[in-house]
C-alpha cells in the first residue's frame, strides 16, 4: 500500500497572519456591537414616541460605543438617556407623590404653557400673570387652584387685575377659571417596556459578529 503525503506550506509570516486576524475580529466585534447598540436606541425612541410621549423625550435616548475611536474584541455598547427619570416612571408605572407631601399641581389647558413649551408652576404662573390663584376644596374630588378673569379662543386664561366691582360682584365677562389640579398622588399606567425589547435585540449580537466577520474577510 503506498501511503499518502501531504504537505502545507505557509505564504508570509505566521505572526502577521495572525495579527491581521485578531484585528480582524476585533473590528467585527466593534462594528456589530456598535450596530446592536443603535438597534436598541432606535427601538426605545420608537417605543417612546408609540406610547405618545413625544420626540423630545424619544430623543434623549442616546448610544456611546466604547472604546471610543478603537477597535476591541471587548467593546461594548451603552444606551442611556438624559432623561431616566422621566422615562424610568413610565417604564415601571411609578407612583408620583408631592416633594413636600402635600399636593400635585396639574396644569389645566387653561394654564398655558412656560418657556419652550414647558409646563408651568402655580408660583410661575402667579409671576407672569401677575394675579394670585384662589385654593378651592374639594370634598372626595381633587381640589383646584382658580383665577378670576377671562378665556380667549384658545380657552387660556386671561388675567384680570381687577375682577371685582366695588359691590364685591364680579365684572361683566369674568369667570371662575381652573388653572391647576391639585391631587396628593398620581400612578403612572406602565406605558413602556424598554428591557423586553433590549433583551431580543442583544440576543443577536453572537450572530451579528459572525455575519460580520464574514463581510469584512
């Protein structure tokens, strides 16, 4: 029987071979899980925007790949937001209560809005209208801070700085206006489910690497 021979030959030095693999890798590594974490930045925006809470706070969620300009058989992939505590209630349907432990203050539409849009404070909305909001009781109900004055079309209240007749009656055309809604609690409806959804985009990394390394080689 005439035995078989083989030979293998290597073209080029083993040690740059090698080095040129290993970056190889590390570049796969980098790029999918750069990939993967931008995957999950989107899905939260998306799920953020679905549940009606606005582009503003969808994009606060952000991703940072590290190490930051270098490839790494090690990297990771970190998705955050600016705004945790806003999305965080949402996401575990939090419980909402008065820093001080006494009441929630809820702007009405006919409270109008801050700067940029924001919402206004009864203390803020006091200063710029220049008139002071009256404390109404509720027995059983939420309780309400009211304005004397006037709606426009736009229902916001108008301020008047002199409601009252000398009588004591009210002048033509003035209205008792809600302008905040006051509760000592508020529970969020769970409106978000971030982790589920991070969870089936990260269970793809280890195919996402391999699909990876074969489009680079």
């Amino acid at each position: 029987m005439t035995p078989i021979r083989s030979s293998v030959q290597i073209t080029g030095s083993p040690r740059r071979i090698m080095s040129a693999e290993a970056v190889l890798w590390e570049t796969a590594v980098t790029s999918a899980i750069a990939d993967v974490g931008n995957d999950i930045k989107k899905a939260w925006r998306g799920q953020i925007r679905s549940a009606g809470l606005g582009n503003r706070l969808a994009n606060t969620v952000r991703n940072v790949t590290y190490p930051k300009g270098q490839v790494s058989a090690s990297a990771a992939s970190v998705v955050f937001t600016n705004a945790d505590d806003i999305i965080g209630a949402h996401d575990e349907g939090s419980l909402i209560t008065s820093r001080d432990g006494f009441w929630l203050a809820i702007p009405t539409e006919a409270a109008g809005t801050g700067t940029r849009g924001k919402k206004l404070t009864p203390g803020e909305w006091e200063q710029r209208r220049g008139q002071r909001l009256r404390f109404v009781f509720r027995a059983g109900r939420p309780s309400l801070l009211v304005a004397e004055g006037r709606t426009s079309k736009r229902g916001v209240a108008r301020s008047s700085r002199r409601p009252r007749l000398k009588s004591g009656r009210f002048a033509k055309n003035i209205q008792t206006i809600p302008i905040f809604v006051l509760v000592p609690q508020v529970k969020l409806p769970k409106r978000l489910d971030l982790l589920a959804g991070a969870n089936v985009i990260a269970g793809r990394i280890d195919q996402s690497i391999v699909n990876t390394y074969r489009r680079l080689r």
